[in-house]
C-alpha cells in the first residue's frame, strides 16, 4: 500500500512539469505610426468638484505626486491614440489598427485600455500603465477571430528616441 502510494505521488510530480512544459508561448511584433492623438482635460470637472464635493477632502491627506501645480495631465483627464499597424519596420505592409484609451490617476499612472483590429481578428488589453517611462505594458485579456484565446502582454514603446513609431510586442501564452 505504502509503495503504491509512493509510486503515485512520483508519478504525479513527474506529470505536473509535463503538463506545464504544454504550455506554449509565442511572439508577435507589429509597428505603429501614430494617425491621431486627443487629450480630454477635464479641468472644468475639477473646479466644480471644488464647490460640490461629497468628500471631506480637508480630513483627507493627498495622493502621493497628486495634482501638484505643474503643467501635464491630472487625474481624471484622458489620452486617446489611435495608430495604423504594420508588420514590417519600413511601415509597407498595413495590417490593422490600434486604440489606446488613457484615464490618468496619481503619480503618473494611468488605467488604459488598448484595442488591436488586426486582418485575422482582435485582441484587447486592459489594465494599470506606468506612464514614467516611454513604455506602456498591458495585459492581453481576450480577442476575437484568430485571436479568441490570445492571453499574455503586449509591450509598446518608440522604436528610438527621435521616431514616433511604436514597437508593439505581443507575448502570448496558449
């Protein structure tokens, strides 16, 4: 009884490196020039949220970097971009759209959504950005078409410091 026991458990901690060794990832890059980008300022939000506001914000301290007086966005505003994509970095051959949709909160952090309509499909990213640095990582939660399973992380950043154009890289699991 106890050596059967034994030989299970070993076969189910072989099994389980098995079974994740499975699990295959897989790359995509496409590249983005920017077609339009709009900012949403909703200052007017914020003077009327002076005059009117449920909150006792006084009894309440600030968010860390909160709205600090220096030129830039605030929390509350948004940043839409939209991009054509290509699969080669010469920017030749199109093959689909991206949006990005920002609403920033505090201390240069944004919650964005970003839509990929792509010639075989979609895939959709949604989560928290860090808006410090010149790269936005998000997590792919879904997709249509080709993509109805794709789960994983698209990376987007300029492809030098002079170019507008994105490098988008998907890493994608399953």
């Amino acid at each position: 009884m106890i050596r059967s026991l034994a030989a299970l458990v070993l076969a189910a901690a072989v099994a389980v490196p098995a079974a994740s060794a499975a699990v295959r990832t897989h790359s995509l890059v496409f590249y983005g020039k920017p077609l339009r980008a709009q900012f949403i300022n909703h200052a007017d939000d914020r003077a009327r949220g002076k005059i009117v506001n449920p909150f006792n914000a006084d009894a309440l301290p600030p968010p860390p970097k909160s709205n600090t007086g220096a030129k830039g966005a605030r929390a509350g505003d948004n940043a839409i971009f939209t991009l054509r994509l290509y699969s080669d970095a010469k920017l030749t051959r199109p093959v689909g759209t991206a949006l990005y949709s920002c609403t920033f909160n505090f201390a240069h952090q944004a919650i964005c959504e970003a839509d990929f309509e792509l010639t075989d499909g979609t895939m959709i990213a949604i989560g928290p950005a860090n808006l410090d640095g010149g790269t936005i990582v998000l997590p792919v939660t879904g997709g249509t078409s080709h993509y109805s399973t794709a789960h994983g992380q698209v990376t987007s950043s300029a492809s030098s410091a002079k170019s507008t154009t994105q490098i988008i890289r998907f890493q994608l699991v399953g």
